[in-house]
C-alpha cells in the first residue's frame, strides 16, 4: 500500500531480459534510488516505480534491483527502459497519509494530450479507457505514474474520459512530471474507494434483479 507521496526520483540505470524463455519475456531492472533512504528496505519489501508495486529482489549501494514480468511489462509504461522514475517505500502503519490510498496495480494507460503552463501552474489534460470512465470524477483522486493528483475536470467521449488536473510548481520538479510531453503514455490507477463503490453497488443492482425474477 502507498500515498501517491513520491519519496524520491530514481532511474532506471540498466535493463537486462531474462535468459531463459521460460522465464516469461520479463526484465530485471537496476535501480539507482537517488535520494530514496534505503536503510529500512529489506529483500521482498514492496517499492512503487513510477506507480507499480514492485519487489525488491537485489539491493546494491544506492539502489536496488526489481524483476518485472511480461505481464507487468504489457500493462504499464516506464520500466522497460533506461530513465527516471518516481519512487515510494511502501506504507507503514503510522505513516502520514498526504495523499491517498495506493495500491499500486496500474488500472490503464492514459496518454496526455496536454500540458502547459497555466499562471505559476501547469494544466495537464490525460484521456483516459473508457473502462475507467465511471471511477473518474470532479474533485476526485487519481494516480498518474505513481503520484497522487486531484482531477479537476471530467469530459466523456467516445473514445475514453479526458481528465484535467492542475499541477503545481513543487509537483512538477519533484517528480517525472517535469519530463513529460505531449503524446506520452502514463500509468493510471483509480481512486480504491470509487473500486469498492463501484462493487458493491453492481452487487447490489444484480441482487435486486434477481429478487424481481
């Protein structure tokens, strides 16, 4: 579990497939951890990268390594090539929660369709699935490559949701923000609340019909 709070900017120093085909078509990644305080992190703890929950499989002076899987590979952006990612140690009980809560499971990919300065801000504008359409809402929380932004505005279109969220000067140089350009892919993981609400209601809406059979 994580906050969206990235901790630290690290990057991807060296990426090397896996020998074996048995093995899946995955990587191993090296990961030089910046400014990240490793002295707590153990083999198996759970670290974000660039919004993924993956496990620490090596740890090396100032970084560490993770495997990540075809499966992981097909479904996120930014771990199968040299650059910089955010980073998160994963949360402890007691830990403030500035942002909210993460799992890390990466729900899609948006693409950003715009990012520019608006006053001392910038305005990003993401296009979103359409499967995540219902879990996006005014106001409401959503991860983008591991950082925890609010959405301030939702238009639905054919083609998938576009969300526009204002990020602030701090955001931007504090996190993979500040390489980001038009036409990129970026890693979304919805609000969990807005998972489980969506759950119970559909569990609700199909007992009700089928008390009406």
């Amino acid at each position: 579990m994580f906050t969206g709070i990235v901790a630290a900017v690290g990057r991807i120093v060296q990426v090397q497939p896996y020998a074996s085909a048995d093995r899946g078509g995955g990587i191993r990644a090296r990961i030089d951890a910046g400014n990240l305080d490793l002295s707590d992190v153990r083999l198996g703890d759970s670290i974000a990268v660039q919004g993924a929950c993956m496990t620490v499989v090596d740890l090396h002076d100032g970084g560490f390594d993770i495997d990540v899987s075809r499966e992981s590979l097909d479904r996120t952006v930014g771990l199968d090539r040299e650059g910089e990612v955010n980073l998160e140690k994963s949360l402890r009980l007691g830990d403030a929660l500035g942002g909210h809560l993460v799992s890390g499971h990466v729900d899609g990919l948006g693409q950003v369709l715009r990012y520019a300065p608006v006053g001392e801000s910038r305005e990003l504008v993401i296009r979103a699935p359409r499967e995540m359409a219902k879990y996006l809402a005014y106001k409401g929380s959503v991860t983008v490559n591991g950082i925890s932004l609010t959405v301030n505005r939702v238009i639905d279109a054919p083609e998938g949701s576009e969300i526009t969220i204002n990020v602030i000067p701090h955001t931007q140089g504090a996190t993979t923000l500040r390489n980001v350009k038009v036409g990129d892919k970026v890693n979304l993981e919805i609000d969990m609340i807005a998972r489980y609400v969506e759950r119970m209601m559909r569990v609700s809406d199909e007992a009700a019909h089928s008390q009406k059979r």
